[in-house]
C-alpha cells in the first residue's frame, strides 16, 4: 500500500485541493472575521463569533488554516496575544467568498445586517474586490496602499453593516413597541 504524505491532497484535482483545506464546517468562517471582521486574535475571534464557535475548534481550525497556508501566527511574546494574519492565498479567496455570499443571500434564508456585506461586494464586483484585496495586503502583508479619495472598501463594509444592524434593531424595537398594550 502506497502511502500518501499528510501535506499532500488525496487526488491532483484542484476543487479537492481546495476543499481539503476550506472544506469544512468552520474553517472559511474564521477566514471570514479574519477578513471581513479585521477579528486578529483568539479571544477576540472566539466571542465575536455569530455562530458560537467552541475554542476547541476554533483552536484547531486555526492551526489547519496556518499549516494549510490561509493565515500566519506572529509569535507572541510574554503576556501578548498571538496575531493571524491572512496570506496572499487567504486574500485571494475573496471572489470566493463574494460568490458564496451572494448565493447564499440569494438561496438561503438570512438576515439584512448579515446579508448586506454579501450583496454590497456582489454589487461592486471584481474591481471592488480588487480594491479591498489591496487594502488587505495592506494590512496583513504590509505592502503599500496604492492612493485613493473616499472610504475604503473595509469602512463602506462596516458602514452598510452598522447601517443595517440598526435598522434592523430599530424594527425589532419598534415591533416590540406595537405589541404592548397601551
């Protein structure tokens, strides 16, 4: 029997290549707050998770995503928090991760504060991934910044996600508000 190296995939087939390494349940959501969240650091990912991540997991998930090439670990030093970093493989999955948000915005149930990054990248296209790819080579790579007027891609994210959480807290509240009696 012919044994197969652990760093190596199971078949020269590059969708299993890719699965191998993001394919399961939790690995493209830590790239996700990595990415999207700017979410650098283990507590921090830990307890601004959505989907309540258990630190076993996030742990392990975190390791194959460094072993596999997706994030970097900075060695922390004494009383410091270890920082992730994306790799130039990790940035270049988000056309990736602007697909899978808009089909899931489109095929799965979701919420507006959720769903609104994926539908702002999906209404941006390729050139605002460009740029927001940039801005995180920028800050994880620390290549250069290329000159721009306006918000970064990463504030006009955060600002339509801010804008629709309160929006959306705004009509909770309000609903709660018409459902007691006067």
């Amino acid at each position: 029997m012919v044994r197969r190296r652990s760093d190596q995939p199971r078949s020269g087939c590059a969708i299993n290549a890719a699965v191998e390494v993001i394919g399961d349940r939790w690995s493209l959501l830590v790239l996700r707050d990595v990415m999207f969240g700017n979410r650098r650091h283990f507590r921090v990912l830990q307890e601004r998770s959505e989907e309540a991540i258990a630190s076993n997991i996030l742990a392990d998930r975190l390791r194959r995503l460094v072993a596999g090439g997706l994030l970097t670990r900075a060695q922390a030093g004494r009383g410091r928090r270890a920082e992730y970093s994306l790799t130039e493989a990790a940035i270049q999955l988000v056309p990736v991760m602007a697909a899978l948000g808009q089909w899931g915005a489109r095929h799965r149930p979701t919420t507006p504060s959720l769903r609104v990054r994926a539908e702002l990248l999906a209404d941006g296209g390729p050139d605002l991934w460009d740029d927001f790819m940039a801005e995180l080579r920028a800050e994880h790579l620390g290549t250069p910044l290329p000159p721009r007027s306006g918000p970064t891609t990463a504030e006009r994210l955060a600002a339509a996600y801010t804008a629709a959480l309160a929006l959306e807290t705004g009509e909770r509240q309000g609903n709660d508000d018409t459902a007691r009696p006067t």
